[in-house]
C-alpha cells in the first residue's frame, strides 16, 4: 500500500519518546539543585540511576546543553552550568528583546483566546492561599505566564527562540530570597498590567511595561547575586 502520509495537510502527534522523559528528569533535578550548578554529568551514572541505556542520557544531555542548563567541556565532559554576572547580564539583555517583540505583537495580534490563558494564571495565582506559594510556585506561574504571552504573539521563530532561553530563565527565578507579601502583591499587579496593555493594543504602554518588569527582575537578581558573595552592587 502506497503511503501518502506526506502528503497530508495534518500529521499524528508526536508522541513522547524515552528521551523526552529523561531530559525532563535532568532539567528536574539540575532546576531544584539536586544537581548543583558545576556537578559533572556523568553518563553512565546518569544512565544507571534513571534505568536506561547511554544513549536517551546522551540525546538528553545535547537538548539540555541548548537549553542553557549544561555545557560541556573538552576533557571534563558535560557539566551543569553554573551562572556568572556576564551570563546573566546576556540572558537578561536577550531577554529584554525577545519580550519587547512578543509584545509588541500580541498587541496587535491576540485575540481574545489568546488572552484566557494569561487572565486564568492571574486568577490562578490569586486564589492560590499564600502560604501555598513556594519560590518554585511563584517561578512557575511566572514561566506560565510568559510563555503564554509568546503564544500570544503568534510569532513561531520568536516563540522558538524563547524555548531555548525559558529553563535558564526558570534558575534565576529559583534562585530568589523569600517572598514577602509586598513581593506577591507586586507580582500580581505587574502582570495584571501586562495584559491590560495587551488588550488595549498599546503597543507604547505595553513595550514600557515589559522593560520596567524584567529590568526590576534583572535587578533583584544583581542585588541577591552580590548579598551571595559577600559584596555589595556598588562595589
């Protein structure tokens, strides 16, 4: 029988395969520091502890090394990445610019489907009892909503590129101190703006919402980042 699959407008979902599930099991444990940012990835260890073969560990260790969580290094193999001040200065430059242009779509392209999913986060988040939130809550809900908003753009390259940076992204947010209720308050209502200039198709109001938003993120980041090493931002 003649197969004509190619020729068909619409293709099977693909289906989850072993690789998938171990690059979820690594990325798990490197993103709760059970893997510590500098441990050596060893495959074989890798291998025996999640009971399969060298290769899905070896598949699974290239994704992860384009997602930004490992790299590896001649003679020393693949190890978890660790996180300098240029790398977060990079990341959160590139940052900036991949939000300011999904912005700047969604405001001229979503629709009101669109915009469900970033409202239901913002519900979610609301009636989530704070002493439910967890940093690895609030990081979450932050990832959700984000990638809900490149969504939003209807920008598939733009969106493309946002996967590549969001597990690096997802580390910092895991790397903050302790919530306090002004924190959790602010959260709310930044986002909460984020779409309000979203649905009003302010493309002004919504690309100066969205810098103020991750340069105050960027900037927490620095402040936490120096209070870790003993030194203070003005150093």
């Amino acid at each position: 029988m003649e197969d004509n699959s190619i020729d068909q407008p619409v293709q099977p979902r693909r289906r989850r395969v072993l690789m998938d599930d171990v690059v979820d099991a690594i990325r798990e444990a490197i993103l709760s520091g059970k893997l510590a940012a500098g441990t050596r990835l060893i495959e074989d260890d890798l291998a025996q502890m999640l009971d399969v073969s060298r290769g899905p560990i070896r598949q699974a260790l290239f994704k992860l090394q384009q997602e930004g969580l490992v790299v590896h290094e001649t003679h020393r193999g693949a190890t978890v990445a660790t996180t300098s001040p240029d790398d977060v200065a990079e990341i959160y430059s590139l940052r900036t610019a991949l939000e300011r242009l999904a912005i700047e779509q969604a405001c001229k392209k979503a629709t009101a489907s669109d915009l469900a999913p970033l409202e239901a986060i913002l519900l979610l988040f609301q009636s989530t009892p704070r002493e439910n939130i967890t940093r690895k809550k609030v990081a979450e809900f932050d990832i959700d909503f984000h990638d809900a908003l490149f969504r939003a753009a209807h920008h598939r390259r733009l969106y493309r590129a946002w996967e590549g940076l969001r597990s690096q992204v997802m580390v910092f947010l895991l790397l903050r101190d302790a919530l306090p209720d002004d924190y959790l308050d602010s959260w709310h209502r930044d986002h909460a703006n984020l779409v309000a200039t979203v649905r009003a198709g302010d493309v002004a109001a919504a690309t100066a919402a969205i810098e103020e938003h991750i340069g105050g993120a960027h900037a927490r980041l620095l402040v936490m980042l120096a209070k870790d090493s003993g030194h203070s931002t003005t150093d």
